[in-house]
C-alpha cells in the first residue's frame, strides 16, 4: 500500500500536477496573468525574488524565469507586519 502511495505521488509531482502549484494573490507579480514585459537580459532559471504588503502580513515571494521568458511562482513566505 505505501509503495503504490509513493508511486502516485511521485507520478504526480513527475507529471507537473497543478496540486501542488502556488496560486498567484493580489499584490503577486503574476496576479491576473503573466507582465505584459517580460525580462529579457536575466538568465532562464535566473529566481526574481518580490515582497510587498497586503492585509496585515509581508509576503516574500520568488519567482523563476521559464524558457519562454514567463515567470513561475515557485515560493512565499509570510510574515506579520509590525506597526
């Protein structure tokens, strides 16, 4: 039972299953779809890291630029902003 567990989740993963995506919020970059610029000079697989402040909280996030120039949200972290 563990092994076809570990199979499926591992076929997932391999897959690029959207399960385990980050869904963009207001305030990230890719908030209602990809810039309209997209960055030219910076190498692909280059992170492009963003911070801003929304609702009380600090959101750290990191992008990686993909090899059509687009960016994938790959990470945020949270924390709570003090006044």
């Amino acid at each position: 039972m563990k092994k076809i567990v570990a199979i499926a989740l591992l076929a997932a993963v391999a897959g690029g299953s959207s399960a385990f995506a980050l869904e963009p919020i207001p305030g990230s970059i890719t908030y209602g779809g990809q810039p309209a610029t997209r960055l030219q000079k910076a190498p692909v697989g280059s992170p492009v890291p963003h911070q801003f402040r929304a609702n009380g909280q600090l959101y750290n996030e990191t992008y990686i630029i993909q090899p059509d120039r687009s960016l994938k949200l790959v990470s945020r972290r949270t924390s709570s902003v003090a006044n």
